[in-house]
C-alpha cells in the first residue's frame, strides 16, 4: 500500500480509504469487522465514516470492530447534516458540533477524531464561529485534524482565510464527489482547496459502480447492486452517453490487462492533491482488488488518451 500526505498536513494516508456508509445497513457487524480487517491487513489505515449513517449504526460497528486495532487506522468521521430535529439537530454551531463530537467518540469507543469532518456547509452559522469550536476540539485533543465536504469553492477559499486571519486550526481535506463521469470540481474546487492546501478524498469514485462495468447497455440493473438500492441515481448514470464512455474505457483497460475498478482509481491518483480514494467494499475480496488498484500508476500518455475519451 502506498501512502501520501493529506494536503499540507503530516497525516499520512493510504491512497485507498475504506468508505462504510453501508455498515448497519447493509451489512451487520460480522461482516463490517471482516471488511475493516481486511482493509487493515492489506495496508488500508483510513477508515471514512460519518454520525448520519444508519444513524450511528456504523459508528458504533467501527468501534466495536477496532477495540484491539485501534493504533492501526485512522478514524475520519463527519458532522453537520441532520441528526435529529431541532434548532440544533444539524449545522456548524458550536452546541452541535461539541454534542455530534462526544456522540462520535462514545459511539467510536475511543478517545479521539483523527479526521473530523463538516459534512456540509452551513449558511446559516458564521465561519468563525464553527472555526473556534474546531480548534477547541483540536486542542481538547479530541481532533487531531479537521476537514470539509460538500463545501462550495468559495466557501473553502473563505473558511481558509478565516483559519489563517484568526490563528485557527485550519481544514486539511474536502470530500467531493469525483470520478471520471464527475468532474465538476475540476473547475473551481479542486484548484482552489490546491491553493490553500487541502488534501482531497473522492467519494463516490466508481460513480455508483457504474464504473464497474457490472451495468449492460439495455440490460436490467443487478439485484443487490448500489444502483438498484439508490433508484433516484439510475437516470443520471445509465444513461447512453455513460455507455459510450465506458465501452471505450473497457477497450482502453483491456488492451492494458487492468480493471475497469484499477483504472478509476489510478485515475483519480494521477492528481497530486488527491490523498485517498474513498472506496466501500462489502467484502474481504473487494477490498484486496480496491487495494490492487493502488498499483497502476498511469503514464501521460494514457492520461491524455483518457482526456480525449472523457470530454468526446
């Protein structure tokens, strides 16, 4: 397993994460501990999670599943969107965020945060405000770093300056939405989280394992699979223009002797400033081929042949 720097910071991250928005849904804790070991034994040190998923569900797995191998990885979980209803069931004030924080380490069953993310922005609460209570946190030694999701590019332009213009501990990472069918961030996110240092962690890096390859053209979506649990995402991916990308993608990974799976996630680690690609995986032989794909380092030639497969 290879390992880089997140953002400007000294946390070194696997390139490959193990994301676990599936644990306590999905998947029950048997199964949930296998997947963390497997990760763990294959190198695998960032754990992704977040307090919304299955309402804590996975949280609560994770730390049950580390109790012995808690040294080993690095626990990046996440705060901000709606916990419970309320004035302060959700956002960047300093109550939810403190109160989100003890839920995540009682939950985690440890002592501390090692990445404690703000799951979305928040509007509504001055920057400074869930700026200050982050560095309490961070001096509390509750947190040793602090990250962003979801943020717009100015937003993370401001939250940056505010850091650095009041001595606060400022985000290291943002977790977008990023692969080659997503490209978004291209535009303003990524340059402007490069600017001031920010480590970026893609979800979503298989864009909802359409690019698998296990969709057909015309064909029925697989039982089980992630698209057939999220309908709302089926238009968006299977669509003939998708289709069209991915028969080139697969002609271009077969004439390499690679996966489609190796070649979203070389691609995406082509760019520096990605640390790690946030990857779930509902078993022990999904995560040794998510950590394979660590391997394939791409050659500008290949780089600028998929330029021209991806913008057409």
């Amino acid at each position: 397993m290879k390992y880089r720097h997140l953002g400007n910071s000294g946390l070194e991250v696997s390139v490959i994460g193990l994301g676990t928005n599936n644990f306590g849904g999905r998947m029950e804790f048997k199964e949930a501990q296998e997947v963390i070991f497997s990760a763990l034994d294959q190198g695998i040190n960032l754990i992704d999670t977040a307090n919304i998923y299955s309402h804590g569900r996975s949280e609560e797995i994770i730390g049950r599943a580390l109790t012995d191998r808690r040294q080993e990885s690095l626990i990046a979980t996440k705060f901000g969107m709606v916990w419970e209803d309320g004035p302060h069931g959700h956002g960047g004030s300093r109550k939810h965020i403190m109160d989100s924080l003890e839920g995540s380490l009682r939950r985690l069953q440890t002592d501390h945060v090692d990445l404690y993310q703000m799951h979305q922005q928040d509007p509504d609460t001055p920057i400074e405000e869930t700026l200050r209570a982050l560095d309490d946190a961070v001096s509390s030694g509750k947190v040793r770093y602090i990250g962003l999701s979801n943020f717009d590019a100015w937003r993370i332009a401001d939250a940056q300056w505010t850091a650095i213009h009041h001595g606060f501990t400022p985000f290291i990472s943002s977790q977008p939405e990023y692969s080659m069918l997503e490209r978004g961030v291209e535009h303003a996110i990524l340059p402007v989280s490069e600017k001031y240092g920010l480590g970026t962690l893609p979800y979503f890096p298989l864009a909802h394992g359409f690019l698998t390859g296990k969709y057909r053209r015309n064909k029925p979506v697989p039982a089980g699979t992630r698209l057939a649990l999220t309908p709302d995402a089926q238009s968006k991916r299977l669509s003939a223009s998708n289709f069209d990308v991915l028969d080139q993608l697969e002609v271009f990974v077969e004439k390499r002797g690679h996966s489609m799976v190796e070649l979203a996630f070389a691609w995406l680690l082509a760019r520096e400033s990605v640390g790690s690609v946030i990857a779930g995986a509902s078993t022990p032989d999904q995560i040794c081929q998510n950590a394979a794909a660590a391997e394939w380092e791409l050659t500008q030639e290949d780089i600028d042949e998929l330029t021209v497969i991806l913008e057409g």
